[in-house]
C-alpha cells in the first residue's frame, strides 16, 4: 500500500532534519552541486561536437562522454556508480553506441535537442524517439545527465532510487525501462508538487529522499510511521559508513574555508581586492569571517549573466585594485572534486578569452599525482591557451606568510606553484 499524504509528509520532514541525509549533505550544503552545472552542459556539448566531427572513438574511456560522467559522479551519494552503465562492455556489445555509428550520431542528436530545447513535451518525445531505436544498453541512466541539463524536468535515476519509489509508491517499476522512468517521473513530480511547499523545483532534492528510502536510511514500518533504519538487518553498516563520510566531508570543508583565508590574506597583502565565493561567504576561519575580508559582490566586468553566474561561484578570484579586471582565479579542491575544478577553470578560462588571468587549482598534497593525471587527460589537451597551475596545501600553509610579507605582486605564486606537465612550465 503506498504511502499516505501524512506519511509522506512526516518522511520528508525527518529527510530535511536529518543532518546526514542526502538532503542535508548534498543537496542543500553542496556548493559543488552548483557549480557542477555548467561544467557538465559544456562537457555533454564536447560530447556532441565529438560526434559531429567523428572524433568520438569507440570506448568510453578517453572519450569527452567520460569526462562528463567523471564530473557527475564527483557528486558522490545519489551519483556514485553513474558511470557504469556507460563503460565499453566488448563481450556484450553494450551499451552500443561506440561501434554502431549510426547509434551514435542518434544519441548525439538526442544530446544536443536537450541543450537546445526547454520545451518538456518536446523533450519528452525525443526520450520516446530514442527509446523506439532499441540501442542496446542505452537505457534511463542517461537521466542522470539529462538531470544537469534540465533539473527542474528530469529526476536523476539509479537502482537505489527506483527501490526508494517502490517501497514508498508500493510499485514494482524495473531498471533499464524508459517507459517505466517516465511514468515514475510523473509520479515524482505530481508528489512534490502536493507535497505544499514541495521540497524544492529541482528535482535532485526529491530523487534524494527516494535514494535514502531506497538504501535504508529511511523506512515505513508496518504502521506507517517514519523510523530510522537501524531497525533493518544490515542498515547499520551503511550509517556508520554515512556519519564517517560526514565527518570526513566536515573535515574537508574546515581545509576548504582556511584555504580560502589565506588566498584572501595573501591577495590583500599583495594589492588586490579579493572576492570569494557566493555560496561561502558566510564562512569564516580562525575567528575571520570571509565577508568582512573580501568585496560584498562580484564587480561589474562586462560578463554574459550565464558567464557571470559561474565567475562568482568561483572559490577565491584576486581582482585589479580597482576591481575592473580578474587577475587571479583559485578553485580550491577536496579529496574527490579536483577533476571538476579542472573543469570549471578550464570552462571559465574559455569563457572569458582573456589570457591575461592566471588560473590556480589548489589541492590536497595527497592528490598530486591525481591532479597531475588529470591534467594528462585528452580533453584537456586544449589548456596550452589557459594558464592554469597548482598549488598544494602544504606550501600555502608553509609560505602564506613569507609571500604576504616580500612579494610584490601575484608572480610571488609562481615560486610555489607547479605547472601542468608537459604543457605549463612555471615561468
């Protein structure tokens, strides 16, 4: 028996309460959600040049569609395992849209209708149209980039969702069925819209909630009220593994905000104004807050809204003294995040066409030669026109005060930071 109006009413209150829900931890208190967005439009729209030129190849691997989906599993939770259905199965011939070339300009077409077009039945029609060619392995896992192209219209998609659909809806929808997606979709959507207010126009923040029923985290009992998931044989492995992941999340956002004090410290101390991130600027470190540090807003340098949005997601940007001009953009990194950041920068150094602004990824030590991999990747090949660099913790902890004391000006970055490898040199 599905659940009632007051039931789910009570699950999704105990959803947003919970601190270690995907509500809590993703959804709401994840500015790399945000900033995911515009990376992954640009990269599915890699995906379709590709296509259009002949220059996809025949594995996922190597392809600009991994890059996409590298990006969207960075995401963690609801996004973990997203990539799998996309890898290159020999054996099977799926999913078969790397040897069949007809099937892969088809679902370049389907790609790029959804770049262009806001219009849902439109969209809709196109799912049903690719649906009809019956492409091998190509089923609704593509929702989770349909998702980052049109949040508002597509829910993400995995086994642990439509288990979290079926216990609260008392469904039996399969896997891999688009049909059984759209209806499921349907459903979704009319629930948040009764929910009065629903949880959010986004539809990740619902796909949560079916994510968290579907792995445990939340259940029904028998008569109907909300309890933990302790009470499930097995469950408790997973909490524990969730408050762990929490912990180290907490952690890493604490790295995140001192990091960020001090690219605020140094740019000051070397001239600049600094402006941090929209969403961080209600952080503060050893007793300073980041807004007090830095400008109330991004400054008006003639950006495109969309471009604009981007610029001022951006962790830590040093601007000229007058504020008209960025010198220095830093995306600073956690343990899972630094293919993405590449990403941002890259898009933001495109975006902008100025080669006059020094990009700056800032990293764990632990990660450097993952950053120094994926730099090496193909679809990077094209950062020989952005100036992009890195910059490990540990030598912006150790040298933040002697650069802020005897530099001159943003070149004193260039006597800790690396280049990329075999294409940047510091100079």
């Amino acid at each position: 028996m599905p659940a009632s109006a007051d039931q789910l009413r009570t699950i999704v209150a105990q959803f947003k309460q919970d601190p270690e829900s995907v509500y809590a931890t993703w959804f709401r208190e994840s500015p790399a959600r945000l900033k995911a967005f515009r990376g992954i439009r640009r990269g599915v729209t890699e995906v379709v040049r590709a296509i259009h030129e002949g220059t996809f190849g025949n594995d996922f691997k190597g392809s600009p569609l991994e890059t996409v989906l590298t990006s969207i599993t960075e995401q963690k939770q609801v996004f973990e395992g997203a990539a799998h259905p996309f890898y290159w199965k020999p054996k099977l011939r799926i999913p078969d849209i790397y040897e069949n070339e007809a099937n892969k300009k088809a679902f370049g077409q389907f790609l790029e209708k959804f770049l262009g077009l806001a219009v849902e039945d439109r969209l809709e029609r196109e799912i049903l149209d690719l649906d009809q060619r019956r492409i091998k392995g190509l089923g609704p896992a593509v929702a989770n980039i349909l998702y980052f192209l049109h949040p508002t219209l597509f829910p993400p998609f995995n086994t642990a969702i439509v288990r979290g659909f079926n216990l609260l809806f008392a469904d039996n929808k399969p896997l891999g069925s688009w049909q059984a997606y759209l209806q499921m979709r349907e459903v979704i959507r009319q629930t948040n819209e009764q929910l009065a207010p629903s949880l959010s126009i986004d539809l990740g923040a619902i796909a949560g909630l079916l994510f968290d029923v579907g792995v445990g985290k939340l259940v029904l009992d028998r008569n109907g009220a909300e309890v933990l998931a302790q009470e499930r044989m097995g469950v408790e492995k997973l909490l524990r593994k969730r408050h762990r992941d929490i912990e180290d999340e907490q952690r890493e956002e604490n790295q995140h905000s001192k990091m960020q004090h001090l690219l605020t410290t140094m740019g000051r101390a070397l001239g600049y104004q600094v402006h941090v991130a929209t969403n961080d600027r209600g952080r503060s470190y050893g007793g300073d807050s980041l807004s007090a540090l830095t400008v109330s807003s991004l400054p008006a340098l003639g950006l495109a809204d969309e471009v604009a949005q981007t610029v001022g997601l951006i962790d830590v940007l040093w601007l000229s003294a007058t504020g008209d001009a960025i010198v220095c953009a830093f995306e600073v990194e956690k343990s899972t995040s630094i293919y993405s950041g590449i990403l941002r920068l890259m898009d933001l150094g495109q975006s902008l066409n100025n080669s006059a602004i020094h990009f700056y990824l800032v990293a764990p030590d632990r990660r450097e030669k993952e950053v120094q991999a994926q730099l090496r990747r193909p679809a990077f090949a094209n950062l020989a026109d952005v100036e992009l660099r890195y910059l490990l913790f540990s030598d912006l902890c150790e040298h933040c005060a002697g650069l802020c004391k005897f530099g001159a000006d943003h070149l004193a970055l260039l006597k800790i930071a690396k280049g990329k490898a075999p294409f940047l040199e510091p100079r």
